[in-house]
C-alpha cells in the first residue's frame, strides 16, 4: 500500500488514538474521520490532525471543533477507507459492522474491539481485510514499561531515541513472527498471534521448571 494518498479513520482520540492519527497524518496517510465520546468529525480531503490535536488539548474533547465536518459517530466504522484504527473502547465491532467493514487494514488500537462473533467474520473476509489483532497492534506501551522497569532495575536509563528504536525492533520481529505464522499454517492472524503468545509463556514456564 502506498501511504501517500491512503486514508484512514481513527476511533477514539486519547492517547492511543490521537498519536495513531498523528502518525499517519507524518507519513503522507490522509485521516479523514476521528471521533471521541463527545461526537465524531469527517472531512474527505483530510482532516487537520495538528490542529485537531491542539484543539482537544485545550478543549478536553473534540467537541466544538467544527460544525460543518460534524458526522454521526454511528457511521464512522463504516466509511470507505484504507486503514480503519478502533482506538475507543472495547467491543464496538459487532458482528454486523464486521460484516460492512469498508477498510483494507484493521489496526485494533484498542483492547478487544472486536466481537468473538464478529471476529468469525473477520476471519472469513482475510483476503480482503488484514486485521492485526489488538495483543500485537497496541503492545508497544506494554513493550515500554518493560523496558522502564529494566532501567529501574539497573539504574541506567536510556534516551528517547534507544527507546523507541529497541520497541521498533521488538514490534517489527513480533509482526514477522505473526505475519510468517499466519502464511506459513493458513492461520487468521489474531489466531497466530495467540498461538505465538502462548507458546512463549508455555516456554518460558517450563524453562524455570515450573511444570513437570
């Protein structure tokens, strides 16, 4: 996928949501639809996400932003789009939105967005919606307070910059783990994801001689 002209939607604008639009919005991804508990914004040329990140900071919401890109937040997981980023709450894909998703990403920002009913969906429509499933999608701040009680531990602190090169590295490897396990057995990639995750904790578990 080219980044340059894409576009995507953002559900939900704290701090997962806010900074995943801002992300896009650097490299080149048009992001055409936001929206928070207040209401939600739509604009089919892009939105101002700078702008919007400084009106919510001062305002507290995105509420009074503008009237004339106002939009039904009912509507907002089903606008056409390339990458759609459900940064809100959980559960807010049920089975019908699954099945009149219109994005060719899914990047589960939040914890559990998904339905296990609609997940089933999700798996039946792969070769048209890439999903990456919430436990490797938002699993950088995890990653990072990792990290943080690593330093702690030794009392070296690193820069920003080590920071989120060593969490790039990790994301990176665990996404071509997934991604590999996914092509490689025909899994659906939050299946593979898992699989990966309990065999890790499984691994470690027998390595410390806590099972028989």
């Amino acid at each position: 996928m080219r980044l340059n002209g894409a576009t995507a939607v953002v559900q939900g604008f704290g701090n997962v949501g806010s900074i995943a639009a801002l992300e896009l919005h650097n490299m080149g991804v048009k992001v055409i639809a936001v929206s928070d508990h207040t209401g939600a914004l739509y604009r089919p040329r892009g939105l101002d996400i700078p702008q919007l990140i400084r009106h919510a900071a001062l305002q507290g919401s995105l509420e009074g932003y503008s009237n004339e890109v106002a939009l039904d937040p009912a509507e907002i997981l089903s606008i056409p789009c390339d990458v759609l980023v459900p940064a809100a709450v959980e559960r807010v894909i049920d089975a019908q939105i699954a099945a009149n998703l219109r994005c060719r990403i899914l990047a589960e920002g939040a914890n559990g967005p998904t339905t296990p009913e609609a997940d089933r969906i999700l798996e039946g429509r792969q070769k048209e919606i890439f999903v990456i499933p919430d436990i490797l999608c938002n699993s950088g701040g995890v990653v990072v307070s990792y990290f943080e009680w690593m330093q702690d531990l030794q009392r070296l602190f690193w820069e920003e910059e080590e920071v989120i090169r060593r969490e790039y590295q990790v994301l990176d490897r665990a996404f071509e783990r997934v991604l590999a396990r996914s092509k490689g057995e025909n899994l659906f990639n939050r299946t593979a994801a898992m699989a990966i995750g309990v065999e890790r904790v499984r691994g470690a578990k027998e390595t410390r001689g806590l099972f028989p």
